[in-house]
C-alpha cells in the first residue's frame, strides 16, 4: 500500500503582480488544501498605507508575518497554501520561526511582464509606484531555503502545473 504523503504547507511568494493571488487559489485545489490570502492578515493600518503608495517597515511587517506564521503552524501536517510576498530572507526565515516545516514557490518574472499584469488589475490596493520598491527589497530564495522557484509566463493553469511538478521534487516536509 502506498504511503500518503504529508501535505506541504505552500507559502506562494513575490513581488506584487507576480500572480500569488490568482494561482494560490490554483494550487490550493490542486493540492486540495485550504488557501489563505496573504493581504488578510494585514492590519488596516498596512493597507492604509500601501494604498496610499508608502512602502511598509520591517516593523510594520513583523505583526502581518506573525499572523500568517500563526496560520501555517496551525496547517503544519495538513498541508496549506498563503500567499506572502516574503520578499526577504528575515521575512521567510519569521515564517519558518512560527511553521518549520513550510515551502516556498517564489513567481519570478521581467518588471516588464509584472508591471504590465499590474497595470491591468481591478480594484487592488497595491500601486504600480511600488513596484520599484518590491523588486530593491526582493532576495531571492537561498540553496538552504525549501522551496522553487516558478516563472510566471503563460496562463495560469500553465504556472500552476510548473509549481506542482516543482513542488514534487522537494523532500517530506517536517513535522
């Protein structure tokens, strides 16, 4: 009899407009695990200011990734996906702090390609202007980092697919 394997818990990571909100739903049912919107978790004091075009703090950070940290821990052995832009190593290393066991799948692709998706969403808080900002702050994942790296060209359906095949290639998760 084949063993089951242990769900991951997927945090989908990346500058704003790289998609986590459209293909961690995706993955989510793919995986048919729970997802949770990053941007929730944000005080209203975060969206304030986002929507105003000011970059937020390490300070103003730390509650936000606290909750979703909490959020994961809580997922640990059922597996979950959260979207997070987790753009720095301290970022992602506060996750791993709360849920030791979580994975990354970081969206990469051109600013050309990310600004153009950004310029054509609907009714989002985050700026284009931002985007600067998102892509100075962004350190990629590291060789001891769990987690893939994804290009976001094509369809939604066609990253979802590159993250599962990237995500079997990594090891059990940890419990």
């Amino acid at each position: 009899m084949q063993q089951l394997r242990t769900p991951h818990v997927v945090v989908v990571m990346g500058v704003a407009g790289t998609g986590k909100t459209t293909i961690g739903p995706l993955l989510a049912a793919r995986l048919g695990v729970p997802y949770a919107e990053g941007d929730d978790f944000h005080p209203p004091a975060n969206i304030a200011k986002m929507s105003a075009g000011t970059p937020l703090t390490d300070e103003d950070r730390w509650p936000w990734l606290d909750a979703i940290g909490a959020w994961a821990h809580g997922r640990a052995g059922l597996g979950g996906v959260v979207s997070s832009s987790a753009l720095k190593r301290s970022y992602r290393d506060r996750l791993r702090a709360a849920a030791p066991g979580v994975v990354f799948v970081h969206l990469t692709g051109s600013r050309e390609l990310i600004e153009d998706r950004m310029s054509h969403r609907q009714g989002h808080f985050m700026p284009t202007a931002l985007l600067d900002s998102q892509f100075a702050t962004l350190q990629p994942l590291e060789a001891d980092e769990a987690g893939v790296a994804v290009d976001v060209a094509g369809s939604p359906e066609e990253i979802t697919e590159r993250a599962i095949t990237a995500l079997q290639s990594l090891p059990e998760p940890a419990l």
